[in-house]
C-alpha cells in the first residue's frame, strides 16, 4: 500500500482521516466533519525554555497589530510560537483528554537549544513545541476543497499569556505588502527561533494549484528586548528555485519551517566538534553518533562503544510504558577509538580483580565496596563477593573507593581489555576460486589471481617476515574440490582433487594451511596456473553455494582453527533447499517471507559460527546471481557479499582491489561470544542484528565480528529500580584476536533514575532511536508482513509524541501546536525515511536481491552509519559562476529537491551510495575544472571516476570523495546524475524530505499526520 494517492484520487475535506493514504490510525476515527476544528492553525515554531514576561510584551503586541493585519490574508498560514517550561509532575495514566489545563511558567526567556545537552541544578527542562498552520486539512469543512479556511481568531497567541485574549486579525489580499522594511535573509522558523529571541511569525503558503512553493523572507521588527519576525508575502527571492512538486505538502506546510536534522547535526557539532566529553558514571547525554570528538573515560563507556536510547531510566515499569518509546541500548564491542584518545588499557587475567562469582558479570566501578574492601556488591545479581586475598586492597573515603582505584584500569574505567591466559589457534586466511566453464570464459581470473597474490605479498613485512604470521590455504572447485598441499617442503604444490562432494573427507591435512611466509611461492605459482584451467564439468546449471563453504569449513576443522574464508565466485550460483518465492509477497501477509533464508543455510551458518568462520563471498559474474540469494551465510557469519561485472572495466576493478584489500586487513575478532549484563530489577528482553540468534537474548555467538558490528539491547522492568543505585548495563565480549591471543573485553555504562517521565524524555536522542529502531523492525522483517511493521512503527511514535504532550507539557498547549522534545527534534523525518526505505517499502525498480543485501548491510552498521544512511549529507560544491576559489565543502544542506539549484553541483553522501548531481546551468568553467569538458550534454551519466586535474575544484572534490570513502564501510560507485536525465531516480530516493518515488509520503506530510494522530488520541 503506497502512502501517497495517485495525482486523480479525490480528497474530500470532510472525509475521515483514517485509511487515506495508506496511513495506520494510531486511535479510533473521530467525527467525519472537522473533529479537531483548531487544526486550520498548525503553526511550527520553537519555544523559550521558560515564558517571557508577558506583562512587558502585552502593550507591544497590541501596538502591532496593525503590522500583523496587514501581513495577513485568507491564504497565509500565521505561524505563532507558545514558550512553555516542564513543570515536575506525577505520571499520569494515558486517558481520552479533550482539554488540557493551562499551567503557569516563571523565569527568564532563554533562547531554545542553546544550552547544554543536559540541564544541572534547577533548571526546567525545555519541550520544544512547534505551531504550525495547514491552510488545507482534511478535517476543515469548506465549501471547496481548494478554498483554505479564515483565519483563526486566537492566532496571534505566541507571546501572549495564556489568560491573555487573543487579538483579531483582519485579512487583505493575498500577496499584498504594507511594510516596505529591509528584508532579513530568509529563514527557517525552527532556525531563528534557535538563534534570536522568540518571537511570532507567519509563514504564506503557496496556492494549491501552482506548483511553487512561496520562499517567506523575514523582517525583524524590535519591541524593546524582543525581535519579531513576520515574513512578507510579496517579498520574494529573484534567485530562488521552484520546489519540486515533491517537496510540497499537500496541506499547505513549508518544508523549510519544518525541524531540521541537518540543524540538529550542526548544532551538535558546533558544541562538540574536536572537544572533549568527559563520560563519567550518571553523565550527561553524549554527543551525537555523528560529530567527532575525544571521549574521556571516567568510569562511563564510550558513547561509541555502547550508547543508551535514554540516559536516565525510568524507575517504575508502567513509567517506561507511557513512554511508549524504548529502552535499551546500542552496542559496538570492538568500535574504534577516535584520533587523540588514549589507547583501550590492557590487563593480564591473573592480575585482574575477579569480577562477580554469583552472575558472572566482570569487575567495573559499578560495583559497591564494602566492609573496608573485603566484599562487594554486585548490581547485576545484588549478591555480595568475597574478594581473594591476593587482590585485597582497604577502601578509603566516605564513598569507600579502594586505594588502588586509580592503578587499576577495572576499577576506574568504563572500557577495558582483559588479555586470557589461555591462547588459541591464530586465524587462518582461506581462498577459494571458482574455475568452472563459465569463470574460464569470463576473461577476469587472470586479473583476481594477480590482485590476490599482490594482497599477499603486501602482507610480508619488509624484513621477509610475515606481518602476522598469518596461515594462508588455497583452493579451486567447479563442481569438484581442488585441494593444495602448499608443504615447503614439497618442490611444487600437490592438486588433491575431491569428486564426493556430499560428505566431504580431507585426504590430507599437513599442507592445507601454511605460513605465508613458507608458502607464498607456492601460491603465486598456482595461480599463474589458474587462468589455463580447462574445467571438464558442465556448470550450466549453476554451482550449489554450499559446496565451497562446506570444504574450506572442513579445512578448518580438521585444523582446528577460525578464519576467513574468501570466495570468488563466477557461476551461476544456487542454494540448496531454497524454496520461497518472491512473487506477490511484498503486497501479502504471510509470516514468513524471503528474507529468511533456508534451513540449510542456517545449519552450515551455525557450523561456521561455532568454528569462527567468516565466509566473504566475492560475485564476479555478470548475470544476476541465481534463484536464490547468496548472502545468507556470508553475512550470519560476519562477512559479507561483493558483486561485481566481470571486473572487465576500470571501477568495477578498483572496487574490487579496494574490498578484497579491506576485507583482509579489517582486524577482526574470532569466535566472539558476546554477554550482556543489566540491573537486577531490569531484563534482556531482546537482541537484534546480524547473528543467529539463541535461546537467551543476553547471550550472542558470532562467528566473526569487527569495528562496524553494532547490535541492538531492548530491556524491560521486573521490578521497580532504586533512584539512589541508578541502572548498570555492561557488555563483556570474549573473542580470539588474528594471532590467537583469547581476549575479554568490557564495557560498563552505569545510568541514573527518575521517577519523572520527562526526565526521560530528555535524555533521548533521535539517532539513537532510529538505529534501535532500524535494528529491531529489518530482524523483525523474517517473521511478520512488512505492512504490519510499517503501522505498528508509526504508531509507537504517535503514541510517544501523545505522551509527551500530555504528561510533560505544563504550558497551555492548544490543539494547533506541535510539541517534540528537543533532542527529538529529527525524529520524525528519521522515521519517515525508516518507513519508506527500500527493506520496508520496496519499489518496483528495486530487485529482490537489492533488498536483501541492503537489508544485511544496515542492520550491521552502527548509530553514525544508520543515521547518514536513512539521512544522507547533501553538500554543495560549487554555487557560483566563478569556481577559481575553493567551495565550501563544510556545509550540509537538507535532503530536499528545495536545496538543489540548476547552477550548483552537489554530492549525496551516504554509506551505500555516492552521487554528485550536475545541475543545467552549471557554468562551463567549473565543468571544465571538474570533467575537463565544457558541454554540459556530453557530460556522460552513470558511473564515472573524476580526471585527476590540477585545480582547486578538482583537488577539493576529489579529497573529499577520498575522506569520506575511508569512512565507508564498503568501496562505493561515483554515480554522476545530470539534471532532467533518466537516472535522476537515483537521487531522488536520497532525497528523504520529499515524497519517494517508491510511494512514501513527504517528510511535512508524514509530521502533519503523527500530529493530528498524537492530539486525537487525547480526545
């Protein structure tokens, strides 16, 4: 079911919300004529932390009202701002409410978000809540559907106590102008009101039959300390673009007064780019996944290691439940540490203090010491430890810290290593080729054989010595297995050919696995040899994808070692007992889909994770891949899969060293049994990502894992937590590193309590969520439809904003005015993107393959990947005519066809993808500086790589791609999207604020609706 209607569907004002659009009710359907009649004055605004004094202002806003009147007409959207602070109160239980109480504020007017993430000593927390005016509601009986409605007589109430009576407001002619003031640059409501004072403004609409959106410019008016922007109607931009029809609501809302997520990042970055954030026990909100900055440990995590939904937890089970919103946390167990911070510290087991004997749970500065040092408390069982005498050590203080505290980094840090006394087999490298009649034919193995074996030989170090020793084995198989004994002592390597492939049985085991240091001249002369195979198997149809990794599996165990097992795979590729079928589910509710993969898969999964190996499965065919998809096993066990085009042109060729060198050199843990520790009074209720999982969501084995391997934590309340003890939560990782050293690694994160709910909801963050949520609902995806997944998100989110609104907003809130908490701000467009996103929403231009991939790649990826994923970064790179400076390449702009100008280029930056859109009327010098052409219609489409020129655009674009290609988890295409050209489809489904050409609805659209359904579910 699309979100949007077709352009000749009909709206009838009058016609109930529920079932348009595609859109789940998140309550009963109200009256079919306008139930929620304030809804004709929707303003979006920002508020003060606290209401400024009314008193001051009254004699003002009354002074203006002629300014105001004639800034009006019939079809402006008069946008207000309501400043109102939290006031402390009981949680409430959810109940119908068609009113809401007014409550009175005190205290200064302080600009919104310009203080610290989290508010100390007796500052109120701050809502932010949003007016906004849609002239076009569904629920506004008028007598066209194309008439918008008056003006709303309480309009003007953004600066005016709530006692206060509202002025009228007289309506002139569209577009007429009175104030002939100097125009301000034009703004953003949500942006000003960030920076200035808060004020009222009003924002025109465009009419609903043009398809260009009205840009409002602002003009301050100043009234002693307080600035007003109200926007001029006939004041437009001459250098403004047309909107695209896909960035306009369809109930008359500017995109550009809407919450920015790049605002959001901006500001964020702006207070903690390059500084440092001190994560000690019960701190503050971390900084967002997305700026870069040096974590201090003090006995906290690091925010990149392990990242709660919410840092302060409610203490009573149905507190949690109002929320509506989830609690748990986002784990990266071997997350990198950024550049500046001080290395993870490593402790010998023996010389480590014993964690808890009861629960299992290792040493960390949650526990509680008692009777001067002999025992401790545990907070993950309540159980008290004996201390061994050979680690005892006197507590000194009132707190009762031990005198080593400091000395040991288990006491004092958040993050540690443990370094095992046991030591395991290191890892073993296994390459397998594919050397049937279709790879021979393809003309690229001569090409994979000399990158595999410079991949080698880069390996060695420049003494001779092997950077790790690491145990390299080699294999070929077309409908056989060809085993090599790579023995040095033998004078040239032995071909063991294996024709029984149902139950494999290794004919020899010395030899299969050799030092690279002893055996790479064995290997560079087989596969010299392996482009003259000539395969005597017919491989038409299709090579089973278990026959591989059944035998480098068998290698393994017979050795008993973990590894990486590399595949490159050229024939038609099929999985055994794969019987689902595509065909209709995408639109059906059957239970199970094809997303699951098949019995056998997950059985040879399971052998794989139990023996730690990692299977990285490289397609080089041309062809799409067979019946069924290939990267179940790759991605249960921690790899991956890489698809390619015969590696016959340049990129596909780059792309391919680039993968197989990453793949290599990504260090990597083996064997990984991951075990997750909470308050006694919380539970693991789940975990999601990209593992098998098991009978115990507390408890995940994975056969490989590495920086980027992010999962998600839900919990849940057994009983009610103690406000003095706070919550713990800690994550021990027990893993075995390339050179078989078995090591332990914890991280402890230790939260505080309340009993307030918007203590709670402070304390979120939207990417956060988003990544929880994208974890949870893509695991989700194997058992239940994908319809069911999309409503049952929207409507937890709906519930979430209705909760806010009622048991954290003391201000009076009329039913026009939306009310986000304020780091929630991007929630809903992060929402929005999660529910139409190719895995949720697919398109008919999506293969089923794509899909599956994608859905593998982000579940695995972590809270700074996810959000540029569902949001990507849309950065300009050159805007004027005269390209000889260097652009600004810092700036992000929304993710809207709006930001796009026919005379700019533009790079879209995600994970997965990378575009650089080519507007009509670039200049000819900058296509020059940057293609080495100057006609814009022989500029090619598709993938391209930039010419190396010698210029300050070239060079700027050019090490940006670079950068921001190292921090993508795989190589990407550089994909040129001219402006008008048929590939444009591409960029538009980056373009999340818009409506998706796979059917989403637009960003304004989808918080239009988790409006009017959060105040419905009130009444």
């Amino acid at each position: 079911m699309m979100d949007v209607p077709t352009a000749n569907q009909s709206q009838t004002p009058c016609q109930p919300w529920a079932g348009q659009n595609g859109w789940s009710p998140a309550s009963p359907q109200g009256p079919p004529c306008n139930p929620l009649p304030s809804f004709q004055h929707l303003s979006l605004g920002s508020p003060s932390e606290q209401r400024p004094c009314y008193d001051h202002l009254q004699a003002s806003n009354q002074g203006c009202q002629s300014d105001l009147t004639a800034f009006s007409s019939t079809n402006d959207a008069h946008h207000s701002t309501l400043y109102a602070n939290n006031a402390n109160q009981g949680v409430q239980r959810i109940v119908p409410d068609a009113s809401m109480a007014p409550a009175a504020s005190q205290g200064r007017n302080i600009p919104p978000c310009s203080l610290p993430l989290i508010n100390q000593g007796t500052q109120p927390y701050k809502p932010l809540q949003m007016p906004f005016y849609s002239p076009y509601s569904p629920y506004q009986a008028t007598s066209s559907p194309f008439q918008p409605p008056h003006a709303h007589q309480g309009l003007l109430n953004g600066l005016q106590s709530p006692h206060q009576k509202h002025l009228p407001i007289s309506s002139p002619s569209f577009g007429q102008c009175v104030n002939q003031s100097p125009q301000c640059t034009a703004q953003s409501a949500f942006e000003r009101a960030n920076v200035e004072s808060p004020g009222v403004y009003a924002h025109n609409p465009a009419s609903p039959t043009s398809p260009v959106q009205q840009q409002p410019q602002w003009t301050p008016h100043c009234r002693g300390t307080i600035n007003e922007f109200v926007p001029s109607a006939a004041a437009q931009d001459t250098n403004s673009t047309p909107q695209s029809p896909n960035s306009e609501s369809r109930y008359g809302l500017d995109p550009e007064l809407l919450p920015s997520a790049v605002k959001v990042i901006a500001e964020d970055k702006a207070e903690w780019e390059g500084k440092v954030f001190v994560s000690e026990p019960f701190s503050r909100l971390p900084p967002l996944a997305t700026t870069t900055c040096i974590i201090e440990d003090r006995g906290n995590a690091s925010p990149f290691a392990i990242r709660s939904t919410s840092y302060c937890v409610p203490c009573e089970g149905q507190t949690a439940l109002l929320s509506r919103l989830p609690l748990g946390a986002l784990v990266s167990p071997l997350a990198k540490q950024n550049a500046g911070e001080n290395p993870l510290p490593v402790c010998k087991e023996p010389e480590c203090v014993m964690g808890c004997g009861w629960c299992g749970a290792s040493m960390c500065p949650a526990m509680g010491w008692q009777d001067c040092g002999q025992r401790f408390y545990c907070p993950f069982c309540g159980k008290l430890s004996e201390v061994p005498w050979q680690h005892y050590q006197p507590t000194k203080g009132v707190e009762g810290v031990r005198m080593d505290n400091d000395k040991r980094p288990e006491l004092s840090m958040g993050s540690y290593e443990i370094l095992n006394s046991q030591k395991g087999e290191p890892a073993a490298l296994l390459l397998a080729i594919d050397v049937s009649a279709s790879a021979l034919r393809g003309g690229h193995l001569e090409f994979a054989a000399q990158q595999i074996l410079t991949l080698l030989t880069s390996l060695k170090r420049e003494d001779g010595e092997s950077s790790s020793d690491v145990r390299v084995g080699l294999m070929t198989y077309d409908s056989r297995i060809h085993l090599y004994d790579l023995s040095p002592a033998l004078s040239r390597p032995h071909m063991l050919v294996i024709t029984e492939t149902e139950e494999l049985q290794l004919p020899v085991r010395e030899g299969l696995l050799v030092s690279l240091q002893d055996c790479i001249d064995s290997i560079d002369s087989v596969l010299q040899l392996v482009p003259q195979f000539s395969s005597e198997c017919d491989d038409s149809s299709g090579v089973p994808m278990e026959l591989p990794v059944k035998a480098g599996l068998a290698v393994l165990q017979a050795l008993g070692c973990p590894g990486k097992l590399l595949i490159f795979h050229t024939a038609p590729l099929i999985e055994m007992g794969h019987t689902n079928s595509p065909s209709g589910f995408f639109g059906s509710n059957k239970p199970k889909s094809i997303f699951q993969p098949s019995e056998q898969a997950v059985s040879l999964a399971k052998e794989c994770v139990s023996q730690g190996c990692g299977v990285h499965l490289f397609v080089l065919s041309q062809q799409d891949v067979g019946g069924a998809w290939p990267g179940h096993i790759p991605y249960l066990t921690g790899g991956a899969l890489h698809t390619y085009s015969h590696l016959q042109g340049e990129l596909d060729r780059e792309r391919f060293c680039t993968d197989l060198k990453t793949t290599v050199e990504t260090d990597t843990g083996y064997k990984a049994e991951l075990r997750i520790f909470v308050s006694k009074d919380l539970r693991v209720s789940g975990c999601y990502g990209l593992f098998i999982p098991g009978p115990n969501p507390g408890n995940v084995t994975m056969a490989t894992l590495d920086c980027f391997t992010t999962l998600a934590v839900e919990l849940a309340h057994t009983r009610a937590l103690d406000e003095t003890r706070g919550v713990a939560v800690q994550v021990v990782l027990s893993y075995s590193t390339q050179t078989g050293d078995r090591r332990t690694r914890v991280h402890t994160l230790t939260l505080r309590c309340s009993r307030q709910l918007q203590d709670t909801f402070r304390q979120y963050q939207a990417q956060t969520l988003l990544t929880f949520y994208c974890k949870k609902i893509y695991c989700a995806v194997l058992e239940r439809p994908l319809q069911e997944l999309r409503e049952e998100l929207q409507t937890e989110v709906t519930e979430a904003l209705a909760s806010y609104r009622k048991h954290c907003c003391s201000a009076s809130v009329s039913a026009g005015q939306l009310v986000l908490p304020q780091y929630l701000r991007a929630l809903p467009v992060y929402i929005n993107s999660l529910r139409k996103s190719e895995v949720l929403l697919p398109g008919l231009r999506s293969s089923i393959h794509q899909r599956l991939q994608q859905r593998c790649q982000v579940l695995r990826m972590d809270t700074r990947s996810t959000s540029t994923h569902f949001y990507p970064l849309l950065l300009p790179l050159a805007l004027s005519v005269d390209s000889s400076s260097s652009p600004n390449l810092e700036e992000a702009l929304r993710c809207c066809a709006a930001s796009l100008e026919p005379r700019g280029l533009y790079l879209v930056h995600a994970p997965l993808t990378l575009l650089l859109w080519v507007g009509a009327q670039v200049a000819a010098c900058t296509l020059v500086e940057l293609f080495n052409t100057s006609c814009f219609s022989s500029l090619p489409s598709g993938e391209t790589k930039l010419p190396v020129l010698e210029n300050p655009l070239s060079i700027s674009v050019r090490s940006l791609i670079n950068s921001l290609n190292a921090e993508a988890p795989c190589a990407r295409k550089l994909w040129v999207v001219k402006q008008g050209d048929a590939c444009e489809e591409a960029l538009q489904r980056h373009l999340v604020e818009d409506k998706s050409p796979n059917g989403g609805a637009s960003y304004a659209d989808f918080l239009y609706h988790l409006h009017v359904n959060s105040v419905r579910l009130l009444q």
